[in-house]
C-alpha cells in the first residue's frame, strides 16, 4: 500500500498524531526519537495515480512536499523532540543522478532550518553506496546505518567518504531481521573501528525489532540448546546494551558475557542439528541436468492434453478455500488435547468433501482439495520438515492487523515422510477430474521463514528443493496428474541491489526446477505468483520452466498478461479474473471482460480462467457467487471461441 500521487497533489502538514505520541513518551520520563518516513523515500516508493498522464514522476513533488516536513519537525521540536528519525531505506536501492541530487536538495534544505530538532537520517537492510557521500555531506547531525548482511559493506565504504566527523553514528550491529544470537566478538570489532569514523557512536540493531518476535525465553517447547541460540527482539535489545558496555568499558566489562556468547556459537557451528552429512552430500551431489525437465515444453503440452483433456480455457483455482472459525477451532482443539486425531481427521474430511462438491456442481475443470488441514503455507510444511523450528509465540507483524508466525530454518533440511499425499488422494477419491496437488516452493519457503545466517541462502534452498522434490514425486506416484509449486515471494525476496539480481534468479530458479523436474512429461506443473511488479523478472519466470503459471492480473486490468506477451512467453497462463483481496463480488460480466481482455495477449489454447489467488480470506458467502460466475463467464467464452475442427 504505497501513496498514488499526481501532479495536482496537495500535501498538508498534520503532526497530531506524533506530537501526541512524544507527549505521552515524555511523560512517562522517556526521551523518545520520533521516527518519520524521509521525503525521498516516501516518493520513491509512491506510485502514479489512476489516471495520471504517463511519465508522470512522484519525486517532481519534492519541493511541494519539504515545506510540510519542515512543519512537522518544527511542531516536534516544540513538543520536545531532541532528536528525529528520518527513515531513508529507499537509497539502498540503484538510484539514478538525479535522485541522488533530489536527496542532496532535501536534506540541505531540512538540514538549514533553524526551528528543528537535530536529525538522525536511518537506512538499513543494504549497503548505502552513492547515496553514502551525498549524505555524509548533507547538514544532518547523523546517520544510522546497518552493518549486518550485505551491508556490512557500509563500513568500508564509510571509510572511503572519510567518516562522519562531528555527527553521530547509530551503528546497527544487531541485526533485526533475524533470530539468531550476536557474534559479540565481532561486532565489538566493527565499533571499534567506527570509532575512529564519526563524532560519536551509539549501538543499535541494524532496523527496527518488529521484523523479528518478542522475546525467545517464551518458547518453551524448544529444545534448550537450541534455544540459546535464538535472540527474539528482548534479547537482542540485551546486545545492544551488552555491546554498549563493551564498547565503552573494554571488552573486560562484559567478560562473563562474552565467555557464554562464544559457548553458544561454538554449539550452534558443531552441533549434529545444523549438519546432516547425508543432506549435504545429496545436494551436493545434484547436476545441472537434474533441475531440468526431460523434454521440452512443446512435448509436454501435448502429452499433458492428451491425458488431462480439459477443455479449452480450463476454469481453476489457487488452492485454499475460506479457513473457516469451526476448522481453526478445530486445530486449536487438537492441539490442546480437546480432541483426538480421528475426530479432527473426520473435521478435515468433511470439509475437504463440501470443497470437492462444490466445485464440481460449479463446473469447475481442475479441482483442489482447499487445504483446510493447513494453519500457513509454510508454517504448514516446516512442521513436517527435519531442520525447522515452529515457534508457539513468534508472532511478527505481516500487514495492517495480520501477524504469522514465521519458522526457523534451524538445519539441514530434509523430509522424513509424505506431507500432502493423504489428503490429495482422499479428495482425488471423490471426482473423477483432476486433483491439483498443492506445495509451498523453496523460495517462498525461505523467504518467509527466518533463515540461516552460517550458510549460502543458494545452498539452504537446494536442500529445500530436495525435501519437496520428494513429495512431488510422491504426489505423481499416488496418482496426481497437476501439481502447483507455489511461489508468491520468488518477485519479493529479489535483491535490492541489481548487481545482486543475477546469482539470486539463478539459484531461485534452480531451485524450482529441481523440485518439479522429476515427474513424467504428462504430469502438469503449475506454479503461482501473488501481487509484484513482473517486468523485470520475466526471464526469470520463462526459466522455471512451469507448464502453466497463475499471477494477480484483475486489479492491474491484466497488465501482467501483456508483459508475458510482450516477452513471448510461450507456456500456459492463468491471470486472475476475481479479485479475491476485495471483499465485493464482482459481476458476471466483470468477469467476462477480464476474459475477453486476457484473451488479447493469450491465445485460448493457452489461457486458464482463476482468481487472482487463494481463497482462504474470504468467507463462502463470496466465494460460492464469485466462483460461479467465474466458471459460467468461462463456458460463455467458450461458446464464442473459433471452431478449429
């Protein structure tokens, strides 16, 4: 969700809600920073509005705009601001000359003001490059900058400029995106070298602590060895004031600390959980020829019509159905011990008939079994997977009032036994058309898990990879013809540096293709993408080499359908006609439009007609009329097609 501005925007200043908030920190006797999205990255990140003639660049708004911060920080300043955050993580990315100058011209002017509070300008999550000496210049009092990952770069680039004489730096040597412990030892390295590069260093988590849980010592079905290498948002502030003292004291000031953090590492590096040598020695051992399919596309498209015959544009959906409150009920009372496993099995079993039914009185071609014995679309399969971790209270914020509880990628990966395969073949039983068997992809496995720090992500994605190859094939074994690899976030976990991109796509990718490429040419792989900017992945997206792939398209009036074209993308498509993020149904005609739109950019023999995604947010009373007319739009189309008899 990102402001939609144009050239006739008019901002106004109205601090009342920061001011209200600093008051009420001040009276509780905290000396509260305030924190602020910075001017530049509020317009980098905001995007044109409906209708806005093409060309149209929200950061031209940025002398419209400054006068408005200048208010807000003097309202800020009077309420009793020392101190104001202003939160810049867009200069992370590549930026061009001239947002480099906007940046400049910005804080030059916010800097220059004589009613303000002294500014903290923030970056995090990479390495700040070109927009490093730029700031380092501006009239700021500080920077705060990470130094974990990949943006541990930032300390020699901070060397390069010359420091930050006179200013305060705010170093994030904690990291706050993930959950494991400190090197101590190292980080306090890192301090000491900052402190010959600015006025004054304080030490902070390298972003804010709402990336990571609260606090590890609630987890108490973890194993304890385990969990002294966990450090939730608690603990990590604890490292931050451990290294504070360190830092100022000398390292003979935290010495029992530093004993038991090194203890603690050491465990984590030696211990069995962290290395399976037949994990590892399988993956190594994987070629290049093995993360590809045996034939070609073509081959298969033909095999695949042969044996499915599915008419032509084929209705389906993503995979979940709605999660009603009697199923999570359901699992709740399992999980405490309110009911037994044949009962919640019999609950699953009921559901899983109710979701088949319908479907097949709606007419759809390609049925699912609606997923209702799944709590997340990760969480789900870590939980049968050796090397994760499921936390009990690691909640972290997802969006707006929605948090999951993200597994730990704790070890080596593999898969003791089928996951999915009972409850596919149970609703495969039911009808006599195709069952899609349903799986999280290893991209999306990572991207919302907390991962490893000790390892290549590349690496801990092969052996995802393999785990699921496992079911996959499983999965065929049992009698699946269409199995979907889901794979919402491979857009969202791209690197923010473009220099990045390459090596990323390139594991990525493998790893979606050695889970998929050991199945039979006839068996139909799908894949599914949430909402993203497309465009420049679309390479990517061609080399996963998924016989059909469905993506977001209502809202974007099927954009992502002609960028695929555009490409020449050559397989089988499903941009979603239902919007399933709004709560209205749409008309029967809508849907024939986003139809008929479709079919400008896919050919028919290869245009799938489904929602945008899965269902399990919304409530049957909008799935049933949304999905039947959905499928009856679908028949029409049909009717109208050519006749190529």
């Amino acid at each position: 969700m990102v402001p939609e501005l144009g050239p006739d925007t008019v901002f106004a200043a109205d601090s009342s809600k920061q001011v209200g908030e600093l008051t009420e920190a001040l009276a509780l006797g905290l000396a509260a920073r305030p924190v602020l999205v910075g001017p530049v990255t509020y317009l980098l990140l905001a995007k044109p509005a409906p209708g806005v003639a093409a060309g149209f660049e929200p950061l031209t708004l940025l002398d419209r705009l400054l006068p408005v911060y200048a208010r807000v920080l003097a309202d800020l300043r009077a309420a009793g601001a020392q101190w104001v955050q202003l939160d810049e993580p867009a200069l992370v990315q590549d930026r061009t000359p001239a947002e480099l100058n906007a940046v400049a011209r910005a804080y030059r002017e916010l800097g220059s003001l004589t009613d303000r509070p002294k500014l903290l300008v923030a970056s995090y999550f990479d390495r700040l490059g070109e927009a490093l000496p730029v700031l380092a210049k501006a009239p700021v009092d500080g920077l705060a900058l990470d130094f974990t990952g990949p943006a541990a770069a930032n300390l020699d680039e901070l060397a390069a400029v010359g420091g930050l004489p006179g200013k305060r730096l705010v170093a994030g040597v904690v990291d706050g995106r993930n959950v494991w412990i400190n090197d101590l030892e190292r980080s306090l390295t890192t301090l000491a070298t900052l402190l010959g590069l600015a006025g004054r260093v304080d030490v902070a988590a390298s972003c804010s602590l709402l990336h990571v849980p609260l606090d590890a010592a609630a987890e108490r079905g973890i194993e304890p060895q385990i969990a002294r290498w966990l450090a939730f948002a608690r603990q990590k502030t604890a490292e931050v004031v451990t290294l504070a003292r360190g830092l100022s004291g000398g390292t003979g000031a935290i010495t029992a600390e530093l004993a038991a953090n090194r203890a603690d590492l050491a465990s984590r590096a030696g211990s069995a959980i962290t290395r399976d040598p037949a994990v590892r020695a399988r993956a190594s051992a994987v070629t290049e020829a093995a993360a590809r399919r045996t034939q070609p596309y073509s081959e298969r498209a033909a095999a695949q019509r042969a044996h499915l015959r599915l008419p032509p544009l084929p209705t389906t959906t993503i995979g979940s159905f709605p999660q009603t409150g009697e199923l999570r009920t359901a699992r709740a009372d399992l999980r405490a011990g309110r009911i037994g496993t044949a009962a919640y099995e019999e609950r699953i079993e009921a559901e899983i008939r109710e979701v088949v039914s319908f479907q097949e009185k709606t007419g759809i071609d390609v049925l699912v079994h609606g997923e209702p014995e799944r709590n997340d679309m990760v969480q789900y399969f870590a939980e049968q997977l050796t090397g994760y971790l499921a936390t009990q209270h690691g909640w972290v914020q997802s969006y707006g009032t929605r948090y999951v509880r993200p597994p730990v990628l704790a070890g080596d990966i593999s898969r003791p036994e089928p996951m999915t395969v009972r409850w596919t073949t149970y609703a495969q039983s039911l009808t006599d058309r195709p069952v899609k068997g349903m799986l999280t992809g290893p991209v999306t496995m990572l991207a919302w898990s907390f991962v490893r720090d000790d390892q290549p992500l590349a690496d801990t994605a092969r052996q995802v990879a393999l785990a699921l190859r496992d079911e996959v094939n499983d999965l065929e074994t049992y009698g699946s013809s269409v199995i979907q690899v889901d794979e919402p976030a491979l857009r969202e976990t791209l690197p923010l540096r473009a220099a990045d991109h390459r090596a990323y796509l390139a594991w990525a990718t493998e790893a979606f293709r050695l889970t998929t490429s050991g199945v039979r040419p006839d068996t139909q792989i799908h894949t599914h993408m949430c909402y993203a900017e497309f465009g420049e992945i679309l390479a990517a997206i061609d080399d996963l080499d998924a016989d059909v792939i469905s993506l977001e398209a209502a809202r974007s009036h099927m954009q992502v359908a002609d960028e695929l074209a555009a490409a020449g993308y050559p397989r089988e498509v499903g941009p979603g006609v239902y919007d399933i993020h709004c709560p209205r149904v749409p008309s029967k005609d809508e849907t024939a439009y986003l139809i008929t739109r479709a079919l400008r950019s896919v050919p028919a023999e290869r245009l799938w007609i489904n929602p945008d995604c899965g269902l399990k947010t919304r409530g049957w009373a909008e799935v049933r009329p949304a999905l039947e007319r959905m499928t009856s739009a679908a028949r029409e189309a049909r009717r109208q097609l050519p006749d190529t008899r």
